[in-house]
C-alpha cells in the first residue's frame, strides 16, 4: 500500500527521475554496471569468473530479449541512488527474488550500497545453494514448486531429478517462493489486546522509548492487536519507516512501525489477528523489528502491562 500522497502520477515521475539518474551515472563513468556472465561455453550459475560487458542500456528491450533465449545470471553493481524496488523493476523482478538470490540483502535490507554487487536471477524465484543432503525433491518441496521446474532450468545443467547435487553449488529455483512459516499470536482471554507477532522484545518500554521493539525476521507477517479501523497507514516522516495506527474506538489506538510493506489502508475495517503488514527496517531502524505502542487518548502505556504473557 501507498501513503496518501503518493499518487501514480508521482510514483511514475519518482521511478523516471531515478532511472535517468542512474543512466546518467553509467554514462558519467563511462561505463555500465551491468555485467553478465560469457555465455560461451555455458557457465555453471555458480561460477563468475567470466564476464562479458554488456554494451547496452540498463537492461533494455534488447537485452531483456535475449535473456530470454539465452538466460544468464548477471550481477549488477549498486549504483547511488539506487533502490532495491528500482532494481527489481528494471530487470522485470519482485523485490523478493532480489531478496532471496542476494543473501546479505536478505539479513539485512539496508546492506544495499553503492558499490555492491548483486546476482541478478533470469526469472523470478529463489538462487539456493546447496547444502550436504538437499536433493532436487526436497529443494521443490522446500520453496513450492515441481521437481521439473528445476530439472528443466537450462542454467541448472541437471539430467534428471536423481542427478546429484553438489554442496556449495546454486541452484536456480524458478517461481520459488520463501514462506515464513512463524506462529501466529493468539488472543488471550481477559486482555484487551493480543501480540503483534511473536519475538522476543529487543527493546523494553521506558521514558526515552514509549513502545516495545519486537524482533522478528524480516518480512514476517503482522497482525492487528486488537479490532478496529485503520486511521493511519503509510510513510512516516518522523523516522517510524511505514507505520499503521489503529483505532480502536473506546480511546485506544495501537500503533505498528518499520513495517516492510503495509497490507491495509486508510478507513479499513479490521479483526483482531488480521493480517496488516509485514515486518520491514524502514525508517531510524537498527534491524528488522516491529516497534509497537498502544495509546490512550494519546498517552502512550506500556504495551507489556496489556499484552498477555507470551
Ligand atoms: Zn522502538
């Protein structure tokens, strides 16, 4: 979900201006970020000694073109300015297969500097590496898809489903996906309102800090705390990163920030353990966590003396 000022129009001019900045750096430098591996032999996808130079715009029709018929891997290195959802866009990906083929990014979504250098998967899906015992069937199960998806990958170089695999080496996994599967907090009878999440709490309640810091990993589901409507959801400029507020019409407003993405909107009704975000480091953030207040009439009370013990 969007904050309320961001219009498409806005959104549209905001991507502009950030691409025409990034293709004005590459043609400041003199050369393009964007390299992929030689196509001549076939390399592994594990292996990146090889790099032809791509003397194209940042992955133009043209190249997008040819990936098709001949994918490859490329890596593409960080450029100032750049924005994970800016990169993803550029190559045709989500922000997840990013993610899960670039595993510093996924510890840690602020490791993205200018400079870095980031494996740029041919389809959407997860880059795994192999660990002793995986085997083409338990990687599938493992993110969701059939053994063929992964059997039939040109860049996988696999015979069959019974071919071993070797420790060390990656495997693309096309249209994978990465589920966390976490618990989900239960309400309790006889407190007002239920956990977030569940984590541990990273930072306690106290006069420099009116709220609790809940630690979970990022991209871990958020659920309401207790029923009522969303009279906030969106970028706050006060260093809260994405943050929601609901109220909860007798006074109380629960609050949820640095969230990585929001799943309602403004006005939106919602039940206690609905599902509102997930958890991000966006804003003054140290790590990913779910910073969490419940007010009344704008006072802000310590979360712990309402929630049950977890
Ligand atoms: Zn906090």
């Amino acid at each position: 979900m969007q904050s309320d000022a961001d219009t498409p129009t806005v959104g549209i001019l905001v991507r502009l201006t950030l691409i025409c900045f990034a293709v004005l750096l590459c043609w400041t430098a003199g050369t393009l970020p964007l390299r992929a591996n030689d196509p001549t032999p076939t390399p592994a996808p594990h292996t990146w000694e090889k790099w032809l130079e791509v003397e194209e715009e940042l992955a133009s029709p043209a190249l997008r073109r040819e990936l098709l018929t001949f994918p490859r891997i490329l890596t593409y290195i960080v450029q100032p300015g750049d924005t994970v959802s800016g990169i993803a866009s550029r190559f045709g990906l989500d922000i997840d297969t990013i993610r899960w083929s670039n595993p510093e990014l996924e510890r840690n979504p602020d490791y993205l500097r200018p400079g870095t250098a980031l494996t740029i998967l041919p389809v959407r899906g997860v880059y795994h590496p192999v660990a002793a015992g995986d085997t083409v069937e338990s990687i599938a199960r493992r993110y969701g898809v059939a053994v063929e998806d992964i059997v039939n990958y040109p860049l996988n170089h696999l015979d069959s489903a019974d071919s071993p695999l070797k420790a060390g080496t990656w495997l693309i996994v096309p249209h994978g996906t990465k589920r966390l599967a976490r618990p989900k907090p239960a309400p309790a009878a006889g407190y007002l309102f239920a956990w977030p999440i569940v984590g541990a709490v990273t930072q306690n309640y106290s006069a420099g800090h009116r709220a609790i810091d809940i630690g979970a990993p990022y991209g871990s589901q958020v659920y309401a705390s207790r029923a009522g409507v969303v009279v906030h959801a969106g970028w706050s400029e006060t260093g809260y990163g994405y943050t929601l507020i609901i109220d909860h019409g007798d006074g109380y407003r629960t609050l949820y920030s640095h969230l990585k993405g929001t799943w309602v909107s403004k006005g939106q009704k919602v039940a206690c353990g609905q599902l509102i975000g997930e958890v991000g480091s966006t804003g003054n953030s140290s790590g990913p966590h779910v910073h969490f207040e419940i007010r009344l009439n704008n006072a802000r009370l310590n979360p712990l003396e309402y929630l049950p013990p977890q």
